[in-house]
C-alpha cells in the first residue's frame, strides 16, 4: 500500500490503539450495562463505548500529542481534515451487537495523511480476530489477507451494509430485493467494520450501501479490502473517499454487479 509504506509508526500506533480499546470493550463484554438511545431506538452508546475512545485516544495521544483524532463518540472531530495527519477512531463498532451479547463488534482505528489512510486496525476481541494494514501489507492475526477469486455473481455472498432507519425502510427492502435477485446469498452482521474486513478476506465476496457512512465506519475495512486486492468506489463508480455518498465495495471480479445492486436502491 503505497500510502502505508510513507508512515509504517502511525501503523503500528493504529495497531497499539486499536487492542488497547478492544481490551476495554472485552472487559464489560456479555455484563449488565446501561444503554442510553443516541438518534433512535436502534442507535444505541454505553459508557463503554466512551471509556474506549479515551483509552484509544491517549494511547494514540502518546505518541502523536498534536494530530487531530475523529471519533464517533463526544470528545472527538466529527469530520476527517483535508490536509495532515488526523485519526479516526470508531470505539465499539457494533454496539448493538455488543449489548445483546453477540461477538460480532470491534475498535476500529485509522490513520490517515491528507484523508487517505496510511494504516489501520480492526481488533474484535470476542472473536479473537485483529485486522491490519500497513506497509507490509493486510492481515489478520499476522495472516496475509486476499479477496475471493469468485467471478460468478450466482456464486457470491453480498451483505447490504449500514442501517436504513424507519422512515427509510422502502430502501432497505430494495436493497436486500437487488443483492438476492443477483447473489448467491445475502449476509448481514450489524457491523460495517466487520463486514469490510469480511471482503477483504474472502469471506464475503462484496458489501454496498446508497448511504453516506461515517468515517469512523468505513476508513480502515475500506484500507484493508484495498490493500487485499479488492474495490471500493462510490454509487458513481468512483474511486471511495470518506466523505463519498454510497459505498460499494468488492473482489473487484463481480463488481459491477454489486455497484448495480447499490443503484438499485434508490431506483
């Protein structure tokens, strides 16, 4: 990864943060917690959530006191900054998966110089599974990471990514109609992060949204799929950026398919 192999210490710091937030998430896993509503009833925090930013923060703080940190959660940017190094810090991605007790949640931590990143971690300490992706490459737990080879769309799995709320349902059935009318199988796991990283493994062959993600949602899974030999590009077929509407990601052999699935929400 040619922006990775400019800053191979903000890599390994994404690294460092990313376990050190995992590690706190862990900790309270599968106890009695108390959840607060966000903006509805499916977005859901707990201290937890804020505990591991922190932690995330000043493990990212002591080596880089004076770089900007994004975060989904209150003490953070809310918005990734054209020029310079920044970081964006997703805490708990899943965090309705970590209340109910599911495995299936994460810390997500990016680097990024100018708003492409340059490393990033993805711990998800109940599954025992830690992604990365520096200068040496894309792993997880120290195994090089590569897309499928699938080029028969009948034979791929496709997750609809990201949540369409209540008075966004309509495109939400659209989206799960379009992925099983040209899929294989559909999947869905409540965290974007995962799902991301799932592509970049192999293990799902592509996962797409008409949505405008989050940052802290997307950064690093989007680092890894790259790096693993796959594509990411906006409902315009574009090349993905942070701030990009949509999100279609693939092992680059099917994606048309999968961008055409993403277009067919909104139709």
């Amino acid at each position: 990864m040619s922006e990775a192999e400019r800053d191979p210490e903000r890599a390994a710091v994404a690294v460092r943060a990313a376990s050190a937030g995992a590690a706190v998430a862990a900790d309270s896993f599968r106890t009695d917690l108390t959840i607060e509503e966000k903006d509805g009833k499916t977005d859901v925090v707990t201290q937890i959530d804020r505990d591991a930013q922190e932690t995330v923060i000043e493990t990212v703080r002591e080596s880089f006191p004076d770089d900007p940190i994004v975060g989904e959660e209150e003490g953070a940017l809310k918005a990734v900054p054209e020029d310079g190094p920044a970081w964006i810090v997703d805490p708990i991605d899943g965090t309705s998966n970590y209340v109910d007790g599911a495995q299936t949640f994460g810390t997500a931590v990016a680097a990024v110089v100018d708003g492409e990143p340059v490393g990033a971690a993805f711990d998800c300490p109940a599954l025992g599974d830690v992604y990365r992706v520096g200068p040496d490459g894309a792993f997880r737990n120290d195994e090089p990471l590569s897309v499928s080879d699938c080029t028969d769309p009948e034979a791929a799995t496709v997750c609809p990514t990201f949540w369409w709320d209540f008075d966004q349902r309509d495109q939400y059935a659209a989206a799960t109609r379009a992925t099983v009318e040209r899929f294989g199988d559909m999947r869905r796991f409540g965290c974007a992060q995962l799902e991301l990283a799932m592509v970049a493994s192999g293990a799902l062959e592509g996962t797409m949204t008409n949505l405008r993600a989050n940052s802290w949602d997307t950064v690093a899974g989007v680092g890894l799929i790259r790096e693993a030999g796959g594509v990411v590009t906006d409902l315009e077929g574009d090349r993905w950026r942070h701030d990009s509407r949509g999100l279609v990601a693939s092992n680059g052999e099917i994606h048309d398919e999968v961008l055409a699935a993403a277009r067919e929400i909104e139709d």
